[in-house]
C-alpha cells in the first residue's frame, strides 16, 4: 500500500488548506472550549505534551492516553462536520478519486478481515451495523461477501448519509447514542473513535446496541505506534479538532471493560509506518542525524529491510494502525 493511492497528494494540498481555515473558525469559539478527565480512564493526572495549531495535546499520567484538551463540545463538534468545507471536499473529491485503491487496499480485506473475526469468535452474522460508515465503501463490500442477513449504515454526516444511500446503503441519520436497533449481531467502526468528545457514551450507545455475546470491531490509531512515537507533533495523524483522542491497546481496553465488553484480540495490522517517517526524514521535517538506526533502516537499507522492519511492526503490536475486537458480556 502506498499513501498516494488513498490520499493524492494534489488533492491534500487543498484539504490541508480548508482545513486551516475551518479550524479557525473553530477556534474562535475557544472560550467555550471543555476541560475533560480521560477519555480512557477517567483520570483527572495529566501533563501537556505540546502545543499544535491552536490545540493542547495532554498525556494522562496513569493509562498513557494522549487526548486534546480542552476541547471543543459536543455540538461544536457537530456543528464543525456538518460545516466544515474540509470534509465536504474529502466526500466531493478525495473519496470519489481514491475510491478504487481504497476499495482494493482498505475496503475488499477489511470486509474479509471482519468475516474471519466472526468465524474465528462464532458471532452472529445477523446484522452487522457500520458506525460512522462515511463514503459507504466497506458496507458495499461487506454486503458483497453476503455473509450476513443485513448490513445496515449509521452515519449522521447527512451528505455522506446520501451518498450510502445512493449506494443502496441502509442508513441511519443518526448518532449510534440515538439509534434504536438493539440487536445488531456485530457492530464494527473505523477510524472513528479518535474523532469523538467523549468515546465512553459512544461505547455504551454501541453496547446498548448490540446483541449479547455480540462483536464490537475498532480500529484507530495507537498512540504507541511507530510512527507516532516517533514523529510525535510532527506526524499529520496529530492533528485536532479532527483527531481528537489517541488510545493506545492497554487503555481502549480499559474503557471498553468499562461499557462491559471482554477483549478478545488485539492486533496492529498497520503498513504505512515506516514510509510515513521516511517521507519525514526525506523532506526534511523530520530530523534522524543523532539515530543512526532509524537512518540505516528507513534510509540507507530502504529497499533490502523497509518491508521486514514494517512487518515486525505489525507482528509486534507496534504499528500507529490498531484493531480492537471485543465481545459484549
């Protein structure tokens, strides 16, 4: 997988540039910005890592997790992805010129990566319900496999809702706090949970949601990655409002603990990490002159250990790309 194929550079050019100006105005609303606990644990211990267009990014002391803060509410948020020209354009223009090489990378394996998890842990495949389903490509693909009876679409983006719909998506306008399905047999969201202003109440929307004995799917970044232990500040995946809570296994497996699911498997399938800090250090925004280790793998041994040192990453549990599957008690 190359970056190139799901985000054309050309076109991020101009989503960098909306999304300048749909923070400020975001940010001029700052005084009614909202100091929060955790969004892993709860706990109030945390100290400021740094400081990043606008934003405070804090570490809590006790679990690890970093997380904006203070951050926007709720419906600042709402308002902010309903609004904001930067998405827009990701839905008008990103999606639709990518669609293809998201389909064949992302989309296709993720639809049988799922399909195997529900094999692997004999769920239920029922209904299967898409959290945050935004251009509708996965529920396309899962819906392809006809593995299960029904896949149902909740997206409260109402363009990328007419988009699912389009695609003969069932969808719900919705946030999953406010649906009413309650028997879903597996309930997967990707990329989502790092968006929200408190995952706890989306987490027990979901469990409310779900059918006992029921899978939960997550995928998100891992704070304890590669590439964001290493890039820090620097990497483009640290980047507020849109980015918002960065969990890493030992915590997002706390909080779901917490909304009364078990975890059952934990895993980091990542495959960009190590191309995404060798374009840092290329370009030179990212400095390797005092780690000669980085510099002989990502550099100097590129093409005969780029590919082993990102499968180690992935065998490890120590890419930035994680999977969380869970069952509901």
């Amino acid at each position: 997988m190359k970056e190139e194929n799901i985000r054309p550079a050309k076109l991020m050019e101009r989503v960098d540039v909306l999304q300048v100006e749909d923070r400020k105005k975001l940010l001029k609303k700052k005084k009614g910005f909202i100091k929060i606990a955790c969004p892993a644990c709860q706990s109030k211990k945390h100290k400021t890592l740094f400081k990043k267009d606008g934003f405070i990014f804090v570490s809590c002391e006790s679990c690890e997790t970093v997380f904006v803060n203070p951050r926007p509410s709720f419906f600042m948020l709402a308002e902010y992805y309903e609004k904001a020209k930067s998405w827009k354009y990701w839905n008008d223009k990103i999606f639709p010129a990518s669609e293809n090489s998201r389909r064949n990378q992302i989309f296709a394996p993720r639809a049988k990566k799922v399909s195997a998890l529900c094999d692997a842990y004999k769920a239920k495949k029922e209904i299967l319900v898409d959290v945050g389903a935004g251009f509708g490509t996965f529920c396309e693909e899962i819906k392809n496999l006809g593995v299960f009876k029904e896949v149902i679409a909740v997206e409260p983006s109402r363009s990328l809702a007419e988009t699912c719909c389009e695609k003969g998506i069932k969808v719900i306008v919705k946030p999953i706090e406010k649906a009413n399905i309650k028997k879903a047999s597996v309930i997967t969201n990707f990329e989502l949970i790092e968006h929200l202003f408190w995952p706890k109440d989306f987490l027990l929307g979901c469990a409310r949601n779900l059918s006992r004995g029921g899978l939960i799917i997550i995928t998100t970044p891992n704070i304890k990655g590669f590439d964001l232990l290493t890039l820090g500040k620097f990497s483009e995946n640290i980047s507020a409002p849109n980015h918002l809570n960065y969990f890493n296994i030992d915590s997002l497996g706390y909080l779901l603990k917490q909304c009364g699911f078990k975890i059952i498997e934990s895993l980091t399938p990542g495959k960009l990490d190590s191309e995404l800090v060798r374009k840092k250090i290329i370009n030179g925004s990212f400095n390797v002159s005092i780690n000669s280790f980085l510099k002989y793998i990502l550099i100097d041994t590129w093409d005969k250990n780029g590919d082993s040192f990102q499968k180690f990453l992935e065998n490890n549990n120590l890419s930035s790309h994680m999977w969380i599957v869970a069952k509901k008690l």
